[in-house]
C-alpha cells in the first residue's frame, strides 16, 4: 500500500514534467533558466488544475488507496498549490517577454482574477480546514453563510464546479498566446489534458446517472425515532449488492423533484453479508434530511460506492473489541455488528455510545438481537441530559 501512495502521489506532482518536455522540444524554444521558470510555472500550474477534475471525480482506483478524506485533502491543498504556480507565472511574464497585448493575455488574466474569486469562496463556505483555525473565523463563517448570504448548499455546490470552466478559460488563454500561434502543434499538449479531465468529470456527474450498475430504488422507509429513518435500497439491474466492507459509505442522489436530486454521502448501516438491500440510517439536520422521511417505495435513486477506509481489518485477532460513536455517527457501527453477529459471534465487543437524550438511543430491538446473537456483546449509553430530567 506505502508503494502505492508514493506511486501516486509521485504521478501527480511529476507528471507536468511530460508536457513541459513536449512543449520545448515542440517549439524549439531556447530554454533558459528564467524561460524554463516561466514556462515551467505555467504548464505545472495548468497540470496540476487539470489533475484536481480528476481528483473531484473520486476515481475508485486511488481512492481506495487513499481513503476518500484524505484524497479530498490533498485536493483542497494541491489546488493551492495549483494556483501559487499560476501566479509566479504571469509573475515572470514581462522579465520573459515584451509586453504585447493578445486575446491570450486578456483570457488569462480575467481567467486567473475568476479562479481567485472561486478559490476564496470553496475555501470559506466549501470546507472548514480554514475557518476553523480561529473561533473567530467560524463565526465569521457561520454568520456569512446563514446570516447574509443565506447560500443554500446546492448552490455552494454549483459553485465549487465553475473549476471546470476556469479549466476552460486557462485552456483558451494557452490557445490564443502568441507563443503558440507560431507553434500550433503544440496546442495538443494540453487540449488532451483537458479532455481526459473532462471525461472523468462527465463520467462522474452525468455517466452515472445512466450506467446500470449505479440505478438502485428505494426498496423500504423505517422511521427509526422522531428524527431518524432507515432506507433500505435496492439494485435495479444488477440483482446484487457490490461488495464492500463495514464502514464505509455510499454516494446517494434520489431522483425526485426535489432538493433530494443532490448528491450526499452516508454511511452504510447494514452488513455486506446482506446481498439484497443497501440500508443508510440518517438523522434529520437539516432540509435535506428532513425531505428524506417523505420518500416512497419505488422511488429512483443514484448510488455510487463502496467509499472509504473506516473499518476493522479482520487480519487482526483481537480479544476485544471497543467501539466509540456520539449521536448519528453509530451507523456504520450498525452495520459492523451485523456483520460480527454473522461472522464472529463469539467476539468479545463492547460500544460506549454517547447521546444528548433517552429518545437518541435508536434501534433497541436491533441491539436486543445482537445481545442475544452475541453473548459478549455490550452497549454502554452515555446520556448527557439524563440528569436534567
């Protein structure tokens, strides 16, 4: 596995190296240090934008390597770092070359001030590594989302995927420079960048909306307390559940009229030995959520996994086994014990669940029925608001 995320992680930052190549032997363009520098920043920038469609399309065969959280990681960072090479190299543009006005120039220049904008708005609404680094910047995050702008997730969403048009208009800059309209051979260099990146884009956005190993339907809806359903899903075509491991976790899109048309993650609450139905158990948070109680048997649903490496190797011999959840976060635990119940019922397994209120406490048949399947099962409930009532 360690050869394999070096091997990755060694094609991503490397690979710019190929098409810088290309492009000087290509135009015969003198390669100076500083000329190397200029073009160098360029082309690694452009590169590494490129690879980021890529990274969002969540490619399974490095995914699984990495882990999702990680890789989503190591795209917000990479970009970055994308857009640093970027800026060194209109940087060096006028120790490079005469200043001479173009349609390039003018693309690239409105181009780049776009994925500044872009990249200020992902990094404060789009993900928290930032904003969480001062209370200061949460609040001031929270405020901005909920209070001003009142952006609506979807619509934080969209704009996250306007990185493929600034992909676009980064290509179009290339295109109309003068450089390349002596060289136009060389434009190929990275019109195939952008169309490989372009196909993972569109396979993972618009593919799989019609690939039948992704259409499932909504087999069964079990409200599990006040605020939390059970959807069991079932394959439409394929008449079997794609293997994975307890733990992870699946991509949902439901095919409504609704906002319910959004693609979100959940984890995956039953067991892999269970080859009919895929289950999430979801608590309502907010409207998305709370749209989910109000689906119908037969509705058409999206799925995309297995994702994710949260789980117990079973290489590993362990006397005992101690799982620690708060709240909703239980559900991949749920499928974990079913799958123990099956395969190991013998394993000594002890939960420490934490919740805010008796009524948390979801599923107690299905706990009474782990006990009885396993007899050195035990569940310890921390309740916080206990001593309030």
């Amino acid at each position: 596995m360690r050869v394999a995320k070096f091997f990755w992680i060694s094609v991503f930052i490397l690979n710019p190296i190929i098409p810088l190549i290309l492009f000087f032997y290509i135009t015969d363009i003198r390669p100076s240090p500083l000329v190397v520098l200029f073009y160098g920043f360029g082309i690694f920038g452009f590169t590494w934008f490129t690879n980021e469609i890529i990274i969002s399309a969540r490619p399974k065969f490095i995914e699984r390597i990495f882990g999702l959280d990680k890789l989503l990681l190591f795209h917000i960072f990479s970009s970055i770092i994308a857009l640093a090479a970027g800026l060194l190299h209109t940087a060096l543009l006028d120790s490079v070359q005469r200043w001479n006005p173009s349609l390039g120039r003018e693309i690239g220049s409105i181009t780049q001030g776009l994925a500044i904008g872009l990249f200020s708005i992902s990094a404060i609404f789009f993900t928290t590594i930032f904003t969480d680094l001062h209370p200061l910047l949460s609040k001031l995050r929270r405020w901005l989302l909920h209070s001003i702008l009142r952006l609506d997730f979807q619509i934080i969403r969209i704009i996250h995927n306007l990185f493929v048009v600034i992909i676009v208009g980064f290509l179009l800059h290339i295109l109309f420079t003068t450089t390349l309209e002596e060289y136009p051979q060389a434009r190929w260099i990275f019109i195939v960048q952008v169309i490989i990146s372009i196909i993972f884009y569109l396979y993972n956005k618009v593919f799989k909306l019609v690939l039948p190993k992704y259409r499932y339907f909504v087999e069964k809806v079990i409200e599990d307390s006040e605020n939390t359903v059970t959807i069991e899903l079932s394959p439409k075509f394929s008449g079997k559940i794609y293997s994975y491991i307890p733990g992870q976790f699946v991509f949902v899109r439901f095919i409504t009229n609704s906002r319910l048309m959004e693609e979100h993650p959940f984890s995956i609450s039953s067991s892999p030995l269970n080859k009919k139905t895929l289950s999430i158990t979801v608590k309502r948070l907010g409207n998305y959520t709370s749209a989910l109680r109000d689906l119908k048997p037969g509705t058409k649903a999206i799925v995309d996994y297995p994702f994710g490496s949260f789980s117990i190797p079973e290489s590993l011999n362990r006397d005992k086994i101690v799982l620690i959840a708060g709240g909703i976060g239980i559900t991949p635990f749920l499928g974990y014990l079913s799958y123990l119940s099956e395969k190991n019922k013998d394993q000594k397994v002890t939960l420490i669940w934490g919740i805010r209120n008796p009524e948390d406490l979801l599923k107690k048949d299905f706990f009474d029925d782990i006990k009885k399947i396993m007899p050195d099962f035990q569940l310890i409930p921390i309740i916080s608001n206990l001593k309030n009532r």
